[in-house]
C-alpha cells in the first residue's frame, strides 16, 4: 500500500493560528476604529487583476513588474496577475465607478493579502498582508496648485498611521521623510544621478548595476554595506528641486511640526514604485533587523490620469502587517488567546439537553463555552476543562437538572457554588 503523502504549505507562505490570529484580529480592528476616526471607508478589493494595470501603474522597469509577479493565462488567454499591491486596484475602482463625482476627498483603506516571488525572510512572505490607505482628490487643470492643502492631507495620513501604530502599542518607531520632486524636476535629477552613477559602475554590486539603466533611484535605497560610501556622496535630490516642489515640502514640514509629529528627513528615501512624487515617507519599528520598515507611503498625482481616469492628487500607505506583527511580538505586545469563559460538564444522558440550552444561553450573552457531544466520567471532563483552561466549569448532573440548577465550579480555586440556571450569566459576569 502506498503510503500516503504529507502536504505542507508552499515556501514563502504560511499558516496564522491560534493565539497569534487573536493578535492579528485585534491590530485589524485598531486599524478600522482609527480610519474611522479620519472619515476613511473600506474598499474590498479583488485579489487579481489583468495584468496590464499592474504594468502602467508599478512600471515595466520595476524588480516586482520584472520579475515578482505572479502571472497566469487565463481560459481565454488573456494575462492575469495576482496583486502585488493594492494601490493600483483602487485607482482603477476609483476610474471605474467614477468615484470623483462623490462630495470631498475619496477616502479609502484596505487589508488583505498581496503576493510577490521574494526570497522568503524573517517577516517577509510570497503571501503577505498590508493594511493601506489612499486619498484621492478631484483636481481640475485650470485650478493651481494649492500647497497647504495637499501638505495638510499628506499631514493627516501620516498622523493617523501613527495613531493606528501607537494604539497597536508599538513605541520606539521612527518617521522619516523625503520629497522625489515632480515630473518637472525629477527627470533632470535623475539623467544626473545616472551619470554620477556610471561614472562609480565598477564600485556598485550587480543589483545597482542593473538598476543605473532602469531605475537609478533605486540604487539610493540600496543596503548593500559596501556601497553605502558611494552612495552618501552622490548628489541629492533635495538640492534639484523645482519652486514648486521645494514650497510642497517645506509646507509638509510646517503640517508636520503643527501636529507635533517628529520626523526625520532622509534624502535616500525612495518609493519601488514609479507612480510616487514629491512626499514620501517610512516609518521604522525596533526589534526587526536590518529589514525595519514597516509602513512606507507617498504622494502620486497623475497616476489617475495614467490609467485613463480624470485628473486627480493621490496620496496613500502601506503597512505591512506580518512586519507590524512581528514588532509587536518582539517588543513583548504579543496577545494570547481569549480564555475559555466556561465548560458545560453534564453527566447522564438525560441532562444533554438541558446542557445544549446552558451553553446556548451563555453563548448569547457574550461568554465563550465549550461542551462535549458524547458523555465523559466526571474526572475526564473536568481535566479537559483545565486543560483548555476554562475559567469555570458549570457542572450538570440528574440532581441539577431535577432543581433546576448548575453547580459552578471555579477552576483557579476549586469552589463551588450551586446558581438557578436562570441566574447562570448574571453570576458569570459578577
């Protein structure tokens, strides 16, 4: 006989169990209780798009378009990817339900999975989870650009990024900021950091080689130790600004000091992706590793426009929440599982029904409650209940049932107390 095969999850993905999802479900409803707070509403998004979107928005020249892509043919031959990110998807929802007739600023968050061919790593995942937001703002051709208002939205999704992290009860995190300029100023200072940048070819390992040719900001944000001489002396994009963008970020700053956000400004700091301009930002947790970013975010006005949509400033983050998981984790935020509230022990066939009504009636007021389906002796039953670590057994037998009864045991104690069965929750919660 053939023995049988023993399946396991494919590399670079894994499974979340208990307690650890208890810690998950609570960070996720952090996450909705502040977005609330900002006005910002859920977006559903489907986990795989054509192929294309991915291609416009991220750029054909990017490590994830190029290479981390998981990429099918569909039954009709036509190119899907699974997301490797979920900006793109709102964009195009946002185009597709013409979602800029709605009043003010579309203000939307997401979570869920997203999936790239990384070499898998301490809090990094083929399937990973993000936690994201975007502001997307209705912005006519004939209007000019009004700095304060877009460094004050930049503004506020930072700080509610930060409250979100803050109430997960994550301390010692880190803001850093930097403006990568607009499609006026940004293309010059880019043709200039190529050119430093062939100029020191044979000094770069062969990722930031690659990366002179098709996208030579990335080679900034390189942490490879041999290179970080060369690159602190290249020139800075700070110093290459146009008026506009300089205005932009020096609002952002004021938005930020008005708030009493401290930040760090880091001239290296650059997005992967090519749709970003002016803002960006990261933010840093302790106890990671060389790998310590959790939440990166920036600014991409014309990325609408990119994908067919009507003129629009956009802004947003990502947070990924195995990394945010992990630093909770490591900084000792991790949560157990929500004990067990009571163990229904009955002895006697004719007392199951009366225990299937007890465990209804605790359910429905809020307690957790585990009782077995087939009869065990008294002993059995209640050493389950202490292995499961039951805060109290309520015990059912023919005498209970005949006076209408439960007797409650406390397990960290062992006493005892006989309760009506009426008044069962109400002790309970007492």
């Amino acid at each position: 006989m053939t023995e049988a095969r023993k399946f396991q999850a494919i590399k670079g993905v894994r499974d979340i169990l208990p307690p650890e999802s208890s810690l998950w479900n609570r960070v996720e409803q952090v996450a909705r209780e502040v977005m609330a707070t900002f006005d910002f509403h859920e977006i559903r998004l489907p986990v795989f798009e054509e192929t294309e979107l991915f291609a416009r928005s991220v750029g054909t020249s990017t490590d994830i378009v190029g290479k981390e892509m998981y990429t099918f043919s569909d039954a009709d031959e036509s190119s899907i990817s699974l997301r490797p990110e979920a900006t793109a998807s709102v964009v195009r929802a946002y185009i597709e339900h013409g979602m800029q007739t709605l009043p003010g600023d579309v203000k939307l968050y997401y979570m869920g999975p997203m999936f790239r061919r990384e070499r898998p790593q301490k809090g990094r995942y083929r399937q990973f989870y993000q936690i994201g937001a975007e502001v997307l703002t209705p912005a006519p051709k004939d209007v000019p650009d009004n700095f304060s208002r877009d460094a004050g939205i930049d503004a506020d999704v930072i700080e509610m990024v930060l409250v979100f992290i803050e109430r997960c009860g994550l301390v010692g995190h880190a803001l850093y900021i930097n403006s990568i300029g607009c499609r006026n100023c940004r293309p010059k200072y880019v043709e200039l950091l190529r050119a430093e940048l062939t100029k020191l070819k044979d000094k770069l390992g062969p990722d930031s080689q690659r990366r002179i040719e098709t996208n030579p900001l990335r080679v900034l944000d390189s942490k490879v130790e041999s290179e970080q001489a060369v690159i602190e002396a290249l020139p800075r994009i700070g110093d290459h600004l146009c008026e506009a963008c300089r205005e932009h970020f020096k609002m952002l700053q004021a938005m930020l000091f008005m708030r009493q956000i401290a930040y760090e400004v880091n001239w290296r700091l650059v997005r992967g992706l090519d749709y970003y301009m002016r803002t960006t930002f990261e933010i840093t947790a302790p106890g990671l590793g060389a790998q310590n970013a959790i939440c990166g975010g920036g600014r991409y006005d014309g990325l609408v426009e990119l994908l067919g949509g009507p003129p629009t400033k956009g802004i947003g983050f990502a947070l990924g929440t195995d990394r945010l998981i992990l630093a909770l984790q490591e900084a000792g935020k991790g949560e157990a599982a929500r004990p067990l509230d009571a163990y229904v022990a009955w002895m006697g066939a004719s007392t199951y029904a009366v225990a299937v009504r007890v465990a209804r009636t605790l359910r429905d007021a809020g307690f957790s409650v585990e009782m077995p389906h087939e009869e065990m002796k008294f002993k059995k039953s209640l050493g389950l209940a202490a292995r499961l670590g039951a805060r109290f057994a309520v015990i059912l037998g023919d005498n209970e049932v005949a006076a209408g009864t439960c007797t409650v045991k406390r397990m960290a104690d062992g006493t005892q107390q006989t309760i009506p069965e009426r008044d069962l929750a109400g002790h309970l919660r007492a």
